[in-house]
C-alpha cells in the first residue's frame, strides 16, 4: 500500500530567529504551541505566508 508524505508532528517550523529575538509573545524562539500541541510559527513576529496550515496569514 503507498501512502503519501505526511507533515511531520515532530519537526516544528524554522522560524527567523533574528525577528524573534524580542518577541513578548514566543519569548523570543519564534514558534508558539497550538492547543491541539503543534508547534506554528509566531503570528507577532514572523512575517510571511509560511504561518498556519493553510498558508495564508491570519489575523
């Protein structure tokens, strides 16, 4: 039986550490820990159309 590739749950995103730096909201790591346990990048500061699943920025 073939399967497609899956995301991996244990492999977080690579976030621009730089930006994050003084980030109030991630601490400064750049990924924040979504209630279900995924690890997203930080919607304050990591800009780009990499944040959520759906690739689309959110609000």
């Amino acid at each position: 039986m073939a399967h497609g590739a899956h995301r991996s749950p244990l492999l977080p995103p690579r976030p621009d550490v730089t930006l994050a730096r003084d980030c109030e909201q991630c601490l400064g790591w750049g990924t924040v820990v979504t209630r279900d346990g995924h690890h997203e990048l930080c919607h304050a500061c990591q800009p780009g159309p990499a944040r959520g699943e759906s690739g689309s920025p959110r609000p």
